[in-house]
C-alpha cells in the first residue's frame, strides 16, 4: 500500500507533480498503472488459483469484491467471474 503522499513526501515534491512527471514519463496516471497492475495480477489469480474473487479482491487491497469487480469489467470489459470460466 504505497501512497502517494508519501512518495512525494520522500522526494520533497507536490503529489501534483509526481503525477506529471509520471504521466509524461509512462502516459498514464500513478492510480492507473497501479491499478492495471493489480488487474493483470487478478488475471494471473484467477486463471491459476481456485481463490474466490473476494479472497483476491481482499489480497490485492480492494475496498471489496463489488469495487474489484466493478474496476476489472471497467478495464477489461467484462466480470472476473466471466473471465475465470473462459
């Protein structure tokens, strides 16, 4: 769980321009990267493990299973549950 506030803090420098160096560097937002990661984990997770999609929900540091599910179908456009079976 690394905050955002923190790096900057660490570094002596605004949140804001953390996020613009960031984002000029790597073409998305810290949140975005971060949160596409956690995706691509929850992919791997569900395709080689028989966790249940809140243990992975919970694992990945999502509020909970609902904001997980509703953030996988945003990226990737259809439910964990959906991707899992295929």
């Amino acid at each position: 769980n690394i905050k955002l506030s923190d790096i900057a803090q660490k570094f002596s420098f605004s949140q804001e321009h953390i996020i613009r160096i960031f984002k000029k560097n790597y073409g998305i937002t810290p949140h975005r990267y971060i949160l596409e990661s956690k995706i691509r984990l929850a992919m791997i997770m569900l395709k080689t493990t028989d966790m249940r999609i809140d243990e992975i929900a919970e694992k990945l540091n999502f509020s909970d299973s609902h904001h997980f599910s509703t953030q996988f179908k945003k990226l990737m456009g259809y439910k964990p549950s959906l991707y899992r079976s295929s």
